[in-house]
C-alpha cells in the first residue's frame, strides 16, 4: 500500500477533477502490475495496473488507495475490471465520497465473491486525497498557502523590489510544489508588481497547472506574461460582477476564461471565490499571495495548509508584509497550524503546517 501510495502521488496536480490514485497487483509475493491515475484523469489507476498484469491478476491482490469506482463515466467502473480480471482479494483505504461510488464499488466486489480489507494507511491516504475529499464534502479545492519571506516577515521592500528573497534551492521547490497543484493562484497587485509566468519550469511535468488570477475591477495589463501565453498555459481571471465589458471582452480575445464572483467588503468574496473554483473541477490550489488574497482566505478560515519559506535577511518595518490586516483584537482569535516538517534548503528554511484539529 506504501508503494501504491506512493504512485498515486506522482498524479497530483495532473488529473483533477478525479483523485490521484495508485495500485499494485500482488501475487504469489511478486508484483506483476501497477498503475496510477494518468494525466487528465484517465485512464484509472486499476486499469493501468491490470493491463500491466494481464492474465497475472487471476487470483492476485490488488491494493488500490482509494475505493475502486462503480459508476459509468467515460470509462466502465474499475470495480467491474477488477472482477472481470479474476482478482481475488482487494486492500484499499477508505470509501470513495463521491456519491456516485461511496461504497457501492466495494460491495459490487464482495457481491463478485472478492475479499475486501479496508482501513490500510488510511490516514496516510486522507493527507493524499485532502482536495479531492474536501471538494466533495464541502465543494471547494484543498487550499494551500505559499510565503517566502525575510525573517521579518516581509515580502519586498518599501519600493517593491523582491528578487530574490530566497534561493534557487527554495525557488525550486516551489516549482515542484506548484506541480502537485491544480492551479496556481495570485492577487492582482501580486501579477501586476511581478509579471509572473506563474508556470512550472524544469519539472518536465505532462500539463500545467491553471494559472488563477483574483482581481475585482480586471484591472490588469494585457500586454503582461499572463495574457501573452493565455492560449498555451490556462488562465482563469476571477472578478467581480460589476466590471467593464471592454475588458471582459479583451480578456476572452487574449484566450482567459473569465470567473465571476461575488464581492464582499470591497473584494472578491473568498468563500464564493473557491466554491466557483471547486465547481470548475479543480481540487487542489497553490496560492502565492499577495498580503490583500492571504489575508482574505485566513480571515475566512479558509487555508488548509501553510508553507512558509524562510530567508536569513531583515527588510525592515517599511517593507511589505506576507500577510495583510486581519483585524484581529486578542491571539485567541487567530487559527492555529500543527508543524508538519521544518528544514533547511540551501541558505534557506522551509516549513510546513496544517490546521489544527
């Protein structure tokens, strides 16, 4: 199941809206199939892993690290594979949420007479499958949220000038981590200051993530990266109702798909930001910030995971914070993360948490 688990990670951030699944075929001791959810969500990762097996999955085990699907879609269920291929025992974790399965793939498997064991590393597998549960739980992606900042916290200087805080060994990092994700996403100040690519480079991944930008009023430069490559990297502009329909317009001619959100206090609601995200399929999102969208998505309790990247410099009180107002009056009222992992990166720290409880 370690090994499955393992496979199945090697899908995250390529095959949203389906969950980033692994399997291995076992038997008589020898492994003779494995499998993981292929980029753009199909095929599954049991079908994979039977074709590799062919007539060896007779009577094998199949550990799979989530219920296997019972529903019709562009494919047949994977629990008929199974069933079809003579597997006779399946190892998985925990039921499929997806109300079109929740355990009718595994009592279509016990019908077919196929012992069935679930529970294994299942906690392990909830940490894997968070965005893919959360968007079906309560509709919205696993929101994870990135800060790389000096040791005061702080994310430019007074002028704005950022590169770069932190190092190539940091900067790389975020690469591979933007490539875990389904999209990556910025405020509006965030793309206009930087003039980012928001892409993932030097990771030879299959498909980019989609590049989310938050912006109200729509007010960004057109002749930016962003809109240049509109037509060959998705991008997605989240803005309010009340916007200028030239811009609208312009937008969609550059080739960005434009996400109309509610507005709340002046700014993209954050709530109605990540329903609509959730509903355009995406279960996983990286945000870079800026301070305005950190603060937003904190205040609304609505960031699963912090990970912090730490440079050993000081910008000073007139720099720009990482995080912008929150409003808070007592500690007691700010969310707590639990440390998940801390460690250097070349001249750097980078640490991990997720919320508590």
């Amino acid at each position: 199941m370690a090994l499955a688990l393992s496979l199945g990670r090697r899908g995250m951030g390529q095959c949203a809206p389906n969950p980033a699944v692994g399997c291995v075929i076992v038997r008589e001791g020898r492994i003779v199939g494995r499998g993981a959810t292929a980029p753009g969500g199909r095929p599954h990762a049991e079908t994979q892993a039977l074709a590799q097996a062919g007539a060896a999955a007779r009577g094998a085990t199949a550990y799979v690290t989530l219920e296997p699907c019972a529903h019709h879609g562009a494919t047949p269920p994977c629990a008929e594979a199974l069933i079809a291929a003579g597997v006779a025992r399946v190892v998985a974790t925990f039921d499929d949420t997806d109300p079109r399965v929740s355990g009718r793939g595994f009592a279509m498997l016990r019908a077919a007479g196929i012992a069935v064991t679930t529970g294994v590393l299942a906690e392990e597998a909830a940490r894997d499958h968070a965005g893919f549960l959360i968007r079906n739980e309560v509709g919205r992606p696993l929101v994870t949220l990135k800060l790389a900042a000096s040791f005061d916290g702080r994310i430019a200087t007074a002028s704005g000038h950022s590169r770069w805080i932190t190092g190539a060994e940091a900067r790389r990092t975020v690469h591979a981590m933007r490539a875990r994700h389904d999209a990556v996403m910025v405020g509006a100040g965030t793309a206009r200051a930087d003039d980012p690519m928001l892409t993932v480079r030097g990771m030879g991944v299959a498909r980019q993530p989609v590049r989310v930008v938050v912006s109200r009023r729509l007010d960004l430069p057109l002749m930016s990266q962003l809109a240049r490559s509109a037509r060959e990297v998705p991008l997605w502009l989240c803005h309010g109702a009340e916007v200028d329909e030239a811009l609208v317009a312009a937008w969609r001619e550059v080739g960005a798909r434009l996400v109309p959100c509610a507005v709340t206090g002046g700014q993209v609601d954050p709530a109605a930001l990540l329903q609509a995200l959730g509903a355009a399929g995406l279960t996983r999102v990286f945000c870079e910030g800026g301070g305005a969208l950190a603060a937003s998505l904190l205040a609304a309790g609505l960031v699963d995971e912090l990970v912090g990247f730490t440079a050993g410099l000081a910008i000073g009180a007139e720099g720009l914070p990482a995080i912008g107002a929150l409003g808070l009056a007592r500690l007691e009222e700010a969310q707590r993360f639990e440390l998940m992992e801390a460690r250097a990166l070349g001249p750097d720290v980078m640490h991990r948490w997720v919320r508590a409880g």
